[in-house]
C-alpha cells in the first residue's frame, strides 16, 4: 500500500492475500494439500488489497494482533470437503477509540513509566463499564487456570431449535420464524433430562451461511430442529425436519398449512418432535406440557413480535416498540400471563438502560398482574426474579427464580440469575456453584462464562475470572463485554500485552461509551483533567440517567479548577444516586457514593445516614470504606477519613489506586 502511494490507480499493483493454518505435505516442489488448496481459495476471494484469513488462522490471532476482524461467512470452497470460515482482516478504526487503543498498546513496552500502567489499571474500571475505583483488587495468588477445552461429543439428549427462516422476502415478518422457534425452545426445555441449547446460543447462527451439522458441532448437540415458515396474507406455511448431527439425515419431517393459526401449526410440531426424541431417546413426551394456550390469535401474534424487539439489542427505541406491541397484545387478550410478564420484563430493561424509577413502578404493576393471571409460567418467574434483584430483595428474587427452575429445569438464564440473588445476599458459595451449575447444564452458553468471570472478578479472584472470560471469547469471538472485562483481569494480573491486545479487540468491535469512560480515566489520573472532562462528557451524552460518569465528570473538573461546572455536574450525580436509593436502597455503594457527592455540595444533612446505611450492608466492602473515607473528609474529619481509606486498604483496596488519587491528597501521610 504505502508503494501504490503516488502512482495512478491504473499502474498500482494491489494484491489479494489469503492466509489458512493446516497440516501441510512437503516436496522438492514445494507443499500441497487442503490446506493450500483453502488458501489459495481465500487468496482468490480476498478483495484486491485485502487480507482474507479462515477460522483457524483468526482463532490463533484475533486477541494478540491488533485489527478489525470482520466475520465474511462460510464458504464452500472447489475441491474442499467442509465449510471454511473466513474473515477480512482491516486496520484497527482512528477515532477516540483509536486513539484509546494505541494508548492502551503503549503498556506492552516493559520501559512504560508507572503513570502509564496507572492510566491503564483505570481504563480497565472503565472498560467494565463501573465509575473508577469499583473493582476489587486481587487478594490471592492462585495461578491461572486453564482454559475449558470444547466437548469432544455432545451428550445424546441434546438439542437445539433454530430461528425458522422467513421465506416471505419481508424481513418485518422475522419475527414469525423466530416466535415459533422459541415456542419450541420453551416447550422442549421443560423435559427433565433433555438438554436444549438456549436461544441466544441457537438464534446466534440466524442469518449465518453455516451448514446443520456445522451448528450442532458448535452448540454441542446431536440434534437440530430447523424449518422455514412462509406467510401470504390469512395463510400461513411451515416446514420443520429435525436433523441428526451424527448421519445429517432427516429423523422427522412435515410441512403444515394454515389459514393465520400458527398457534396450531406450533403444537403439531411441538407434538411431532417430541414424538420423535421419545422415538429416539427414550424420553418421556408427556413430561413437557404445553404453556397455557393463548386464546387469540392476534394477540399472539402481537406477543411474538414484541418478543423479537425485547431480544434485539437494548435501546430505548426498542425497548419502546417491545412495549407497545405486548400492550397491544393485552388489548386483544387482557388475560395474557406471558405477555404481562414481557411488559415487566421491558420495564426492568428499560430501568437498567435509564435508571428512572417510574419504569420500576410500571413494572410492579405488570408483573403483579402476571403472577395472579399464571402461575405456571416460566417467563411470569423470571420476570419476577430480574424485578426483584434491581429492587434489591434478594430472598425473593431466589424464590422466583426457583420457581423458574421447577418450570424448565437447569435453565441457564434462570440458574444466572439464581447465582445473582445469592451473591446480593452474601452467599457467595451458594452463588459460585450456582454458576458452576449453569455451566454444567450449558457449556457452550457464553453468558454463563461471563457471568461465573464477573463474578469471581467481584470477589477479588481475578486471575480466576481469567479463564472463564477467555471461554466466552471462543464462544463467541465479538461479545465486547467479555473482551472488556478480560482486559481488565490481565491489566490486575500484570499481563500488559495481553491486555493491550484484548482491549483492541473490544474497541473495533464496540467503540461506545466504555471507550470515552476508558480515555477519560486514563487521561485523569495523567492529570490531564480538561482533557478527562471533555471524554467524561461524552460518556454523560450516551449515558444521562447513570450517576457514576457524571461523577467522573465533576471530579475532572474540579481538579481542572471549574469549580461552577463541578457543582453543577456533582448534583446531577447526587440527585441520580438518590433516584436509584428509591429503588434499591440496600445497594451499599450507592449510599456511599450519595454520601460522597453530598459532602462535595456542603449538603452535610444526609450524609451521616448514608454513611450508616453504607456501612451497614457493606461494611466488608473495600469501595464502600473508600467512599466513606472520602464523604468523612469532605466533613472535616481526617482521622475518620484515614481510617476508612486504610480499612479499604486493609480490603484489598488497590494501592496504585491509593497512591495516585489526587482527591486524597489531604491525606497521603496519614494512610
């Protein structure tokens, strides 16, 4: 490229370059084979002066060489047996996050001052999406485990249920396909015994040019139920065959017809897959009830497509839609258990995007409906139990989530937030092997991973959060939040390049709010504190509703000598901490983080219960005495101030951290 500089467009010489790792036969001439012939195929497919590579050189190299890998499907290749997974290797994007990444690069040097690798332990706070300081520092010196290796088999009562493909050419009419294959998923997982893939792990092949076989091997499962629906106005055509991983053979197969009612189409091919596993494996059909059926056909229909806008990616756009399609949903059918527990469930997410209280208090009311119309609904449960860990009562979110469980037994999500509930209420065993739990009955499940990670990361175990996070990633190579937070385990765990690498993977593939948060930190512990603000203040635009960046913000400008424009932003912070207190006033940070903000603004009335309260449910919480520390100065008491600060310490508290803060200047000597 930097040759073609200059020259015509015409005279250029642009190349085409395919890269595969494989076994290779050696002669005189040269070497040959399939591994060859596959990269003198991708050599061919590759744009003229790009890098085409397959699945196996990208599974080697995506976390240790920085650039944008941009996934170009499955190819069948001439004269190659199997599908071939490719990807375009680009350069990493300019930009903040560019700019961010090369910063973070910068710490693989071993010469790196130790300001550098300060900038870097806060951009990994960041890149967890926390207000900095949150992350618990490592207390043991456990070694890092090894990667969990792939099944080798799938076990025999396994199955996986994909999104049915919409043979309409409208692409609004997704949302048939995928309700059907839902409705299946749900249905199938209420068979004690029966291993069914969850339906992000399934959904994640729709639209993928993957062959049945090829995502059984990736799910782990010896059988597959796929199928195409077609819709022309009132009629309605399915077809659904479910497929052997072991032969690819067809064990069952039908199409259907009918004029609207795919209620019933559903049922004949729920009733005829579990026909055939009973066939097959010896199952007890008659243990998986239907869910109570739906009266009306519209407002299924209506319940289906809300679905399909609660599973997209949360923003408020489709959080909206979602909720106004189960609200027309209860208009045709008011009695609807399933559809409640979807309006719920919106305003939990919608809480957890914006952090306003009144999403609470309609999701109260949606899910209280929903529990008095259908009891025997799993979606009523785990609805109730996402609501109740937001609203921090953690005994009942651990009964709904049970009840979930006696529902479809070992279900992954239900197991993740059971895990949840014991860890809010201090049952940190219980909740370690409820993870260990949900990853038995799922291996293949990122979100499980990620979660086990996050939560031994939260309990100081942050070499262990290693190996989980890095499963997650093979499971699924783009998934930022996992990325994120492994960058941050190797920046704790002292592996520079590592993370140098990871957080490069994370910022091309989501360069969001996490990436201003990440320079913004970096850029204030450099004491660059107008540059910090300015990143801070973008984070506060992506993000309003949530404290901790406004929080970030006001510091910044503080120590930037804007002392109007901190105040300003520190009673924004406060009056958010409080909203979020209405809520969940047991959440121990936020009352001390309340306490902190107030005594920035001379509001010296509440700070002395919020500084209780904190220490009441967090006493053994190394940010909670930290907090306290900071909210005790801001009053005047050095001698409080130091005993907090040295208590969090004394908690794993990071020294870096300690030693680099500038708000603890006051109080250097004495800690």
């Amino acid at each position: 490229a930097s040759q073609n500089t200059g020259i015509a467009p015409g005279k250029q010489m642009r190349l085409r370059i395919g890269v595969n790792l494989g076994d290779v036969i050696g002669s005189n001439d040269g070497v040959a084979g399939d591994a060859v012939n596959v990269a003198a195929r991708l050599q061919a497919l590759a744009k003229p002066g790009g890098v085409l590579i397959s699945g196996t050189v990208y599974d080697q190299v995506h976390l240790k060489i920085p650039a944008r890998y941009v996934d170009a499907g499955t190819r069948r290749v001439k004269n190659i047996a199997g599908p071939v997974r490719t990807f375009e290797v680009l350069p990493a994007p300019e930009g903040a996050g560019g700019r961010l990444r090369a910063s973070v690069a910068r710490l693989a040097s071993r010469h790196a001052v130790r300001v550098a690798a300060v900038m870097a332990a806060f951009a990994a706070v960041a890149a967890l999406g926390l207000f900095w300081r949150e992350i618990p520092v490592p207390t043991t010196g456990r070694t890092l485990g090894e990667v969990v290796q792939p099944e080798s088999s799938a076990p025999p009562g396994s199955i996986a249920v994909l999104p049915f493909i919409n043979m309409t050419g409208d692409p609004a009419s997704d949302y048939l396909g995928d309700g059907l294959a839902e409705e299946l998923i749900h249905r199938l997982s209420r068979i004690p015994g029966l291993r069914v893939a969850p339906r992000r792990s399934a959904f994640a092949f729709k639209d993928k040019d993957v062959d049945v076989r090829g995502i059984a091997d990736a799910l782990g499962v010896n059988y597959i139920v796929e199928g195409s629906v077609r819709s022309q106005g009132d009629l309605v055509r399915v077809h659904a065959s479910l497929v052997d991983r072991t032969t690819g053979a067809n064990q069952w197969s039908n199409s259907y017809e009918s004029t609207g009612d795919y209620l019933a189409i559903e049922d004949k091919i729920g009733t005829q897959v579990l026909a055939a596993l009973e066939r097959i494996l010896s199952i007890d059909a008659e243990a998986a009830p239907a869910p109570r059926p739906v009266g009306d056909i519209a407002a299924y229909d209506f319940y289906l497509q809300g679905l399909s806008y609660l599973h997209k990616p949360k923003t408020a756009r489709t959080l909206d839609a979602a909720e106004q399609l189960f609200r027309r949903s209860l208009a045709e059918e008011a009695d609807f258990a399933r559809a409640q527990a979807g309006l719920c469930q919106t305003r939990v997410e919608r809480f957890l995007l914006d952090r306003v209280p009144a999403h609470v208090a309609a999701a109260e009311e949606a899910c209280t409906r929903a529990q008095a119309l259908d009891s025997t609904a799993y979606e009523v449960h785990e609805a109730v139990g996402s609501l109740r860990l937001v609203t921090g009562n953690a005994v009942e979110a651990e009964a709904a989530y049970r009840r979930a469980l006696a529902i479809v037994p070992e279900s992954p999500d239900a197991l993740i937030g059971l895990a949840a509930a014991f860890a809010d209420a201090g049952k940190a065993v219980e909740a370690e092997r409820t993870l260990e739990r949900a990853i038995e009955a799922q291996p293949r499940y990122a979100a499980s991973h990620v979660e086990y990670g996050s939560f031994l990361f939260r309990q100081g175990r942050v070499r262990d959060a290693i190996a989980p996070w890095q499963r997650a990633i093979v499971l699924e190579p783009d998934n930022p939040s996992a990325l994120n937070n492994l960058g941050a385990a190797y920046l704790y765990a002292g592996d520079f390049e590592q993370a140098a690498d990871t957080f490069s993977r994370s910022l091309a593939i989501e360069p969001t709010r996490t990436a201003y948060s990440n320079a913004g930190t970096g850029l204030y512990y450099h004491g660059r504190f107008g540059e910090a603000a300015e990143m801070f203040r973008k984070a506060t635009e992506l993000k309003p509703s949530d404290h901790r960046p406004w929080g970030n913000l006001a510091d910044a400008l503080l120590f930037d000598g804007q002392t109007a424009e901190a105040e300003q932003a520190y009673a924004r912070a406060l009056e958010l901490a409080e909203a979020e207190l209405a809520v969940n006033p047991k959440l121990a940070i936020n009352q001390a983080q309340t306490a902190y903000y107030s005594t920035r603004l001379r509001r010296g009335d509440r700070v002395r219960q919020c500084i209780e309260n904190a220490l009441a449910d967090g006493d053994n919480d190394s940010d909670v005495h930290y907090y306290v520390g900071l909210a005790e100065l801001g009053l005047g008491d050095k001698e409080r101030a130091a005993f907090h600060v040295r208590r969090a310490r004394e908690l794993g508290y990071s020294e870096v951290f300690l030693k680099s803060a500038p708000e603890l200047n006051d109080i250097r000597n004495m800690i």
